[in-house]
C-alpha cells in the first residue's frame, strides 16, 4: 500500500506545540485539540502497518480508509496554517521560530473573532475525524520508527563510477563496435547506424555509452541525448548543437545550423531512449549524411522503432554467469562471483532465475538483500514475494513486481520522499539542493529535537535511496563529485503505477494527461502545450498544495490565485518578464518554496511571504534585492545565481543557511549585515571592494563567527587581502574552501598554512582553493594528507623546489598549481598522486632550469593522468629555452602510458617526433566560434569557463 502519510508526519507535532503550552483556551477548543491530536495518533500508526503490505494484497476497505485518512489529514492542516498565516501576518518574527509563534498563535485567541473560528473548525474537523474512525474496528500500536543518518554505500557508488566494467558487457560492447567499424574501405565511408532494442532494465542505456567512451575519440565532434517520451525537441536539438560545437547556437532554426555545421565532419551521435519513430525522423534529418563515415546509435525499446530506423541489434540478458556474478559482487563485495554461503545457493539460484538476466532486477534485488544479511529464511521470502516474476516473460509488470519489493521495504518516511520524484520528467538530472530543499518544504523532513537539521536528514534520506539502487547518481567529467540524480525508467514506470490509485501527485503532459482528480494536492506540469483553461478554477484546485511546472506554455497566472494553500511554486522553465499578472503570487501567504524563472525584477511585495524557507531568483535580471526581503525571517536559503546586490536588512535574516551570491560594494556595511547570519553553511560572496586594513579586519571578524559553515566561496576583485587572523575554530563540517582574486590571481592569501588546515581538522574537506604566501615543503605535505581532498587549487608566491612523495594526495583527481611572479618546480615521485587526472601548472622556464636542471618534472609517474594545461612563464629565459621546455613538456606527454591530452598557454600542443621537436598550436577559440567580446558581457563567468572549463564548479556561479 502506497504509505504516504498525508499531512500527519507535519500535522502532529504542531498540535503537540500548542498542548504543551499553557494558555487561557476555550475549554471546548483545547479539549477538541487533544481528541484531534490523540485520533491522528492512532491514524498514522494504523497507516503505517497498513503500509507493509503491497497494495494487491489489501483489502478495499482499508485502501478506502487510508485515503480518507489522508484528505483529512491535508484539511486539518490547511485548516490550522490558515488560521496561523492570519494571525501571523505583519507580526515581527523572533530568532526562537516556530515556538515564539505557537505562542502568539494561541495569544490572538482571546480576540472574539479568531476564538469563534477556530471553535467552528475544530467542531467540524472533530465530527470528520469521528465518522472516518467508525470504519475502522480497532488500533494496532507499534514502536514508531525513527529514521537515522545513512552515508552512502561504496558498494553503491562503485557500479556507476565504473559502467564500463559491468559484468557482461564486453561481448556486446565488441559486436557492435564491429558492426558499426566492419566492411571494405567504401563501406567504412559511409554512415552507419545501430538501434540498440530491449525492454526497460536490460542496459541499453550502458551498453549505447561504453561504445561511445570507446570510439568518440576518433571522430571530429560527438553527442549523446536522450529522448525520452515526451522531448522538448528544440532543447534536445540545441543540446546536441552544443555538445558537437562545443558552443551554443544563438540561431532560430537549429536543424539548419546542425548541418551546416556537421558538413563535410565525421561525427558519432548517441540518440538514447526513442519512444516514437517520428521523434527519430526529426533528428536524423538534422544529421546529414555526406558519406564522411559518421556513427549513430539509438536505443529503443520497442522493435518496430528499432526496425524502421534501421540496424536493429537485439540486447541480450545476462548470462547466468555473469548474473551470480553481478548479484554477488553487489551484495558480498568486489571479486565475489560465487556464493560464499553454501546455505543461500539454491535460494539465491531461484532468485537469480526470476530475474532473468535482466540487470536492473538483479541490481535491484541485491540491494533489498543486502539489508537481509545471510538470514537464509528472509532471502526465501523475498524469493517466494516475487512470485513468477521474469521467469516466464519480460513484461512490465513482471519487473514492477520486482521493483516493488524494494519500495515496500521502505520505511513510509522514505516512501513519500520517493515517490515525490515524479514531480520531475523522464530523464531529468534532478540536482540535489533543488530536491532536498522540495522535500523540506512539502514537510516530508521531520528532524524534530535530534542534532540533525532539516537539510541534513534530507541529505540522508536521499543517500539511502541510493543505497538501494532506487535513485542512480550522475558524476561531473572527473567522476569526482555527483552533480545530480537519475531515476531509470522503469522505476520512474513503479512510482506512475503506485500513484495511479492515490492522490499524491497529478502528473500532466501528453502521456498522463487525463480528467483531474476531485482533490488536487499536488500538481507537475511536464511539457504541456495546451490553454490553461484545462485546469479551470474549480473545487478540485483550491486545495493545491504544490504547482512545479518543467517546460509548459500553459499561463497559471489567471488561476494562481484561487490555489488558496499554495505551499510550493517552481516556475524556473518559465518567462515571467512580460506577465503583469505576477502580482498574484505575493498574495500566496502559504508559500515555503517560491522558485521563478526570467523576471526583470523581484518587487517589494516578496516581503508577505513570511513563511518562505527557500527563494530562488537565478534568472532575476535586475541584479538587486528590495529591502522587504529582510521581512522574510524563515528564509533558509536565498539563491540569486549571479553575483547580487543585497539590501540594508539583510542581516535580518537569522534563520538563512545557504545564500549566494552576495556583492560587497565599496563600504562595509554589507558586511556589517552580514556579521548576524551566524547560521550560515553555504556561502558565496563576490568582493568588489577596495581593499583597506579595516575592511580586512571587518571581513575576518566575520569569517570567525560562521562556525556553521560548509562551504566558503569568495572572490576578490582588489589585491592585498589577508586571512592569517582566521582563526577556524572547529572546521570538522568543512567541505569545500575557495578563495580567489580576478583572473584568478592571489589576491587573497595567508602568510603560511593555518594551523587548522590539517588532516584531523578537516577530514571531510573535497575541495580547497587558496594562495599560500610561505609554503613550505612540510606544509605540502600536511595537504597531501587531508582524507578527502578531491580537487586542490594552490597558488605559490615563493620560489623553491616541491615533492610530492609517495603516498600523498591518495584521492586527488583535480590539481591546480600556479603562482604568478615567482619561481617555483613542483616533482612528481613514483606512487604519489595515484588517481589525479588533470593537471594544471605554472612552470616558469628560467627558474625550472636553475632549480631542476631540465624541465622532467616526473609526469610520468603520474598513472592516471588524462588532461594537462601548462602556462609558461618566460621572463629571463630565451627562445630557445622556452622551445626547449614546450618541447620537454610534450614529449613527456608523448610517452606517458595514457597519452593525456595538453594544452599550453591555453592551446592544443601536439608533438610528433617525425617533426624532430616541431610542434603545432590550435587555436580554441577560433576552432569552437566562441567570440572573444563575450568576456564583455559576462567578464568573472567567461573567464571561470576560459580558465577552468567549470571543473572546479565554484558555488558562486551555481544555479
């Protein structure tokens, strides 16, 4: 039974604040409260062990009462929150929150009016409550579960960083390489297309991108999109544009520039996931075939598709071989292929047969066992759950049937969190701050008295849904750090058919769109192109809690006003810089959740929202804030996206945990403001302040109240800025530190290394960025210790001799190593830096030679180097030390087992001994059509994508 708790998980402990109070209440009003709050109590329990049962195997009844339980649950509350926004509203909020305005709440009882309303609610709600609970016959009362803080699992994490060592996916990946590569010399000329064909679950998706890592790199440009069931095919068109230009297109039509700008160039082209052949008719005509010897590859999972566009290649299930050995590894650990329990074999046989080869079964079921230990008589009846399952046959119903043991398996806390990512379209990158901050606003996150906070237990929750493979994550270009979530298809497919019997989420776009429901609680609009007059101002609307809308024309603005309890409003695909009619949504006193997409400006009346936790302006393009936002005292996070001017009151806002971006003009009253929101954890500032003594210290002053934080980005336009007197305190949280000037330059720096910047201090620090004026060799030696450095970006001012030695920098994928004006060499010793993959480095030529005695600076010791950027600094050296060192750097890149790319001074180096040392540059810029005048337009983003190509993914220029 799907075990969305209604409103109850946010319901209860709100009545529980006002009962623990004492307060002068009308007798029948305060003794109403406790009959609400007990009945509810025994509701939500009797939901939950209804809840361990499938939906199939309830009885009607129960269904039909847990849903009633659920309505009510939702009344009650807009009820309650209705009363509250009233008597709230223009009162000043206090740093205590939500008690201090309990207590006002029940304070604004004493006026006749709010008495008798609230009298007339509870009496009505009272005599709900009691006729819902005359269905049900009696309680059963269990320990209530408390969730607790999961990490992820490595297990987990280690079937998507390495796809392309997915058992069994050698044999298919060489047939098709040798299909799409086999022939005569005239047929390898010609364009050649394979449809990989197979049901949901099998590794289409896998084995299409294994062949791509495998051969992109020798066409001219590649692509891979995906075009799921209902595409925005414009977006999907310029998407691929970008991919194969390495720049967007600023033209109207994208087919033409497509084939303008694939002519005459080989290219290979991923097409993931076609539902319908006319999609497909649209894009290979965007594609031209000049006979270059390009490759396409689509995946489909209906035959007929795969069959008209030609090339048809049947995907296989797994072996049972390679399916002992994936289940295995998944549950036992790496290197595990058979069963180490001579108990579980016959059962896990059994299991293994049921699954049928098919990956995402078996994935999936691994994970459930996982939790089971080498309880033999659990495995059995997870065995004995899945019924015939994929024995006799591939439908989808068979595989929801596997799936959705591991959803029933769930604690219910967990389940309203996953059913919620249906709000997000078929393949969608779900980014993890939009999610959590979502969840938090729905009221799924209930952190209560524990020492988590709201943000944190989400954090967890989405962790264990990766955990049991339920949610995939997606890696950046490293594979360092996760920048967002996948739900597959087929378990997007489970939660469609759990909600198709509950109302949870209306789903409307031209697969799901269907009559409404009597109630809408929550409503995705997904690629809808019809009037808004679809959705009417009816009963069925007023009781919306939530409206996100991806990629709509629809116009909610008419109807925005009668959704009455309104908690969430995501408008981020849509332009509101022309609609007068966005007035309306400052009316919405409810909201928790407001995110807009392109508005000229954010107006005065943002101050009504009150309760707002989360407000999202990266598209405003009037980069200032009105001085009403410092009303908003819920406010815990505030994204403007591009660097912005805040207002006098900011520091107002005691309850903010993350903002970015903040501009600090020239005065030191934004940092004054600034000093109060001790509650920070993300922060990203920009810096345009002249720089003086007082202001330095004003600065630092502040950096040491913020014990919270997280993560620090900063960026500094003025030379001269020190950090010596910050003094960290307790950096355990510490995760990500970035402190850089213009042009990324050592405009901000510390005299030595902090005392704090060590291994103990900050164990769970992943990024740092920073310029050490005095670093000594020891000093580098401390960083190449920190645990979980991920990506370093260090800038020397001191001229010297580095090591780095066996055994340091363990986790280091990205490093950066600079310094301006002085000399310094960094050395590469054997078994240092295992796992780093791009290198940037600053090697001045004159000085290298002095302190080295050539320019071997031990790359090759260095086994998982891929991309090399080197800037030369040639100040006292002559040309032909200068052509001396380029030629050193490339022939070292040459004979380097991995033939990492490079790049000197910002252009392409190739190297070839036939030139005896000659070599090539290739201009970037005039390569990809980029124009140098963008800089203009947006001088700190254009430099941060010319410096870095966004590898470091600084939190000031995150959306």
């Amino acid at each position: 039974m799907e075990v969305v708790m209604g409103a109850l998980p946010s319901l209860l402990p709100k009545l529980a604040e006002i009962l623990t109070n004492e307060y002068n209440l009308q007798k029948e009003v305060k003794g109403g409260i406790k009959f609400l709050k007990s009945e509810l109590e025994f509701m939500q329990v009797a939901l939950e062990k209804i809840s361990e049962a499938p939906v199939d195997e309830l009885d009607k009844q129960d269904k039909i009462w847990a849903k009633d339980v659920r309505e009510l649950s939702y009344d009650i509350e807009d009820k309650i929150d209705t009363f509250m926004v009233q008597v709230k509203r223009n009162e000043p909020a206090t740093q205590n929150g939500f008690k201090k305005f309990i207590e006002k709440t029940l304070r604004s009882l004493k006026q006749p009016k709010s008495r008798r309303q609230i009298a007339t609610d509870i009496i009505d709600i009272k005599s709900r409550v009691e006729e819902v609970a005359k269905r049900r016959d009696r309680y059963r009362i269990d320990n209530k579960v408390v969730a607790k803080p999961v990490t992820i699992d490595p297990r987990a994490l280690v079937r998507y960083e390495k796809v392309a060592e997915l058992v069994g996916i050698d044999e298919a990946r060489d047939e098709v390489i040798k299909i799409l590569t086999e022939g005569n010399e005239v047929s390898k000329q010609q364009d050649k297309i394979v449809s990989i064909v197979g049901f949901g679950g099998l590794g289409k998706t896998t084995l299409a991108n294994v062949v791509y890592q495998k051969l992109k790199a020798q066409f001219d440009c590649t692509a891979f999109v995906s075009v799921s069931q209902t595409p925005d095919m414009d977006k999907l068109l310029k998407d691929m544009f970008y991919q194969l230009a390495k720049y967007s297109t600023k033209g109207i039509n994208v087919i033409d520039e497509l084939r303008q700008f694939l002519h005459k160039k080989r290219y290979f082209v991923i097409i993931d996931d076609i539902w319908d052949v006319s999609y497909w008719d649209v894009i290979r005509y965007a594609l031209p075939d000049d006979k270059d010897g390009s490759r396409i590859i689509t995946t489909t999972r209906k035959l007929t598709v795969a069959e008209q566009i030609g090339g048809a290649y049947r995907m296989k299930p797994l072996s049972p071989q390679n399916s002992k050995v994936l289940m295995f590894e998944r549950i036992f650990g790496k290197d595990k292929h058979t069963c180490p329990d001579e108990q579980l074999k016959e059962v896990s046989d059994r299991i293994l047969k049921k699954c049928a080869g098919v990956p995402l079964a078996i994935i999936t079921i691994a994970s459930l066992l996982v939790s089971k230990g080498k309880n033999k008589l659990e495995w059995y009846d997870v065995c004995n759950s899945i019924g015939n399952g994929l024995e006799d046959n591939n439908t989808m119903e068979s595989m929801r049937k596997v799936l959705s043991l591991s959803y029933y398996d769930m604690p219910y806390h967990l389940r309203a969190c996953f059913l919620y990512l249906s709000v997000f379209p078929e393949d969608e990158i779900i980014h993890e701050d939009r999610l959590m901050w979502l969840w938090i606003a729905e009221g799924f996150i209930q952190s209560g008295k524990k020492l988590q906070n709201s943000f944190e237990m989400a954090k967890s929750y989405l962790n264990e849904l990766v955990n049991r493979s339920m949610v995939q994550p997606i890696y950046d270009y490293y594979r360092v750090m996760i920048k967002g979530y996948r739900v597959h298809d087929m378990v997007l497919d489970l939660i469609c058919s759990l909600l198709s019997e509950e109302n949870f989420i209306t789903i409307l776009n031209s697969v799901h769109y269907t009559s409404l429901p009597e109630k809408i609680r929550r409503l995705s609009l997904q690629n809808v192109k019809t009037d808004h007059n679809m959705l009417g101002v009816s009963t069925s609307m007023k009781q919306v809690r939530s409206v996100i809308v991806f990629r709509s024309s629809i116009n909610l603005m008419t109807v925005l006003e009668s959704f009455k309890v309104l908690r969430v409003l995501d408008l981020q695909d849509c332009d509101l810089s022309q609609d007068n009619s966005l007035k309306c949504i400052w009316n919405l006193l409810h909201l928790r959740y407001l995110r807009l997409g392109k508005i000229n400006r954010l107006p005065e009346e943002v101050g009504n929202l009150q309760f707002l936790q989360t407000l999202d302006v990266a598209n405003l393009e009037v980069r200032s804030l009105p001085p009403t936002i410092g009303q908003l005292r819920h406010l815990m996070r505030l994204n403007t996206g591009w660097p912005t001017t805040m207002p006098n009151g900011i520091g107002s806002l005691t309850s903010l945990e993350e903002l970015s971006d903040v501009v600090i003009w020239h005065d030191s009253c934004t940092i004054e403001e600034l000093s109060h929101l001790t509650e920070l954890k993300d922060l990203g500032i920009t810096c345009c302040i002249d720089w003086t003594d007082s202001l330095n210290k004003s600065l630092v002053e502040w950096l040491n109240k913020l014990k919270k934080i997280q993560s620090l980005s900063i960026w500094f336009e003025s030379q001269g800025w020190n950090f010596d007197g910050w003094d960290y305190g307790d950096p355990r949280h510490l995760r990500s530190l970035q402190l850089f000037g213009d042009d990324f330059s050592c405009s901000c720096v510390f005299s030595k290394l902090p005392a704090w910047l060590n291994p103990s201090h900050v164990p769970q620090l992943m990024d740092l960025f920073i310029c050490v004026r005095e670093l000594q060799q020891e000093g580098l030696e401390i960083l190449g210790r920190l645990p979980a450095l991920r990506r370093l970006g260090l800038d020397l001012e001191i001229t010297g001799r580095f090591v780095v030695g066996a055994g340091l920098f363990p986790y280091l994928v990205e490093c950066k190593l600079g310094g301006e004006d002085e000399g310094h060499v960094v050395l590469f010793q054997q078994e240092a830096m295992p796992m780093l993959k791009s290198l940037e480095l600053t090697m001045a030529v004159r000085e290298t030679r002095e302190i080295n005695g050539g320019f071997d600076l031990g790359l090759g010791n260095l086994p998982s180097l891929q991309d090399v950027e080197v800037w030369f600094r040639c100040g006292g050296a002559s040309e032909e030390e200068e052509e001396e060192a380029k030629a050193a750097m490339g022939h070292a890149i040459e004979i380097h087992p991995n033939h990492p790319t490079l790049e000197v001074d910002g252009e392409d180096f190739h190297w070839t001994d036939e030139d005896e040392g000659a070599h090539e540059y290739e201009d970037l810029d005039a390569e990809s059509g980029t124009d140098e005048d963008e800089g203009d337009v947006a001088p700190m983003h254009h430099r941060l994508e010319k410096r870095f190509q966004v590898k470091f993914d600084c939190p000031i220029y995150r959306n």
